[in-house]
C-alpha cells in the first residue's frame, strides 16, 4: 500500500474519532510560552467545526499587540493576509473562514507559525487534511512552528511521512506545550 492511501485511511479514521470524542478546548497555554511572548508577528489560522479553536488565542493574540496574518487559499498555495480581529474582514469558502485585502510577501517579522493537524507524532511530523498546503507554506515561512491538536492527537505512532512533510518545533493540546529535539 502507498503512504498516499495509507495517509488516506488514517485521516479518515482520525477525523472520525474527533468528531465521536470532540469536546470545546481552549489552546491559551501557548499564550505563555517565551516564543509567543517575544513574537511580533504570529501566522495563524481561523479554526472551524472540531478543529482545535483558535478563537480565543488569534483574539488573545491582537489584544497583546501582536501583528497576525492568516491564510487564503491561492491555487495550490496559501497567501497570508494581515488581519486586525474584524470579522467583517473574513469571507466563509468552503467552511474555511478566509481574510479579505492584499497578501504579504514580506515574512521578515514572522516568528510563530500556528498549524492545524488531526494528529503530531513525537518527531514533530503532524498529519493534516491531506491537501499539502502547510508542508508548501512551512518550507518558506520562518519561525516556531507549532501544532495544534485536542487532548490524545499527540501519538507515540510514527506517522506516515513523506519526503515533503516538514516537522514542526512543538505541538500543544489544551494542557501542554511540547517541544521536539532537532
């Protein structure tokens, strides 16, 4: 079997048992962290359905001055938009809430990279929902990459990984920051 349909099979397996266990988490714990806190510019993201929120966190995140950029889907790419907490600013495609204006190219004050994942391994490799957008955009964007994931989606299980995957720095669930070695 391929890691394409291996990584098929295990999204879908892993989507459904975050519907079946999904309960509402807030992920304010990174807020703590020295990497947020001395950060500038964070690239987040707006979270939808069982998805862990980002709500409070992107909100927490304007409140203490940080620039925030959020992504757009271009193609097979993401652009990265500024976004100022306005929800007028946010159109809905797909379910995914999107920000509206121009898109930045300049990332020289990035640093905080906030990802979703349905699932991160101890080597830091997450599995996401399949469309490669993250692993495209990660291998550009500077900084601290950080996943996020609800209580019992960090595994001790190897994912499948293939030579695009790109790790991530830590992972947090609703109780815990995790830092990977590199």
């Amino acid at each position: 079997m391929n890691q394409n349909t291996v990584k098929k099979e295990l999204r879908a397996r892993l989507r459904r048992e975050r519907t079946q266990n999904f309960s509402a988490s807030d992920f304010t714990v990174i807020v703590n962290s020295p990497e947020i806190a001395s950060a500038t510019t964070i690239a987040s993201y707006v979270s939808y359905g069982v998805e862990p929120s980002t709500d409070e966190i992107n909100q927490g995140f304007l409140k203490a001055g940080k620039k925030l950029l959020l992504p757009r889907v271009n193609g097979e790419l993401l652009d990265w938009v500024y976004w100022n907490g306005d929800l007028k600013k946010l159109k809905v495609s797909k379910n995914v809430a999107e920000p509206i204006g121009p898109a930045t190219t300049d990332f020289s004050e990035l640093s905080v990279v906030i990802v979703p994942a349905l699932h991160i391994d101890n080597d830091g490799y997450r599995l996401g929902q399949g469309g490669g957008f993250y692993d495209r955009a990660l291998t550009y964007l500077p900084g601290w990459k950080i996943g996020l994931v609800h209580t019992g989606e960090l595994t001790g299980m190897t994912l499948p990984r293939e030579a695009h995957d790109v790790p991530l720095d830590a992972a947090a669930t609703p109780l815990i920051v995790v830092r990977f070695k590199r």
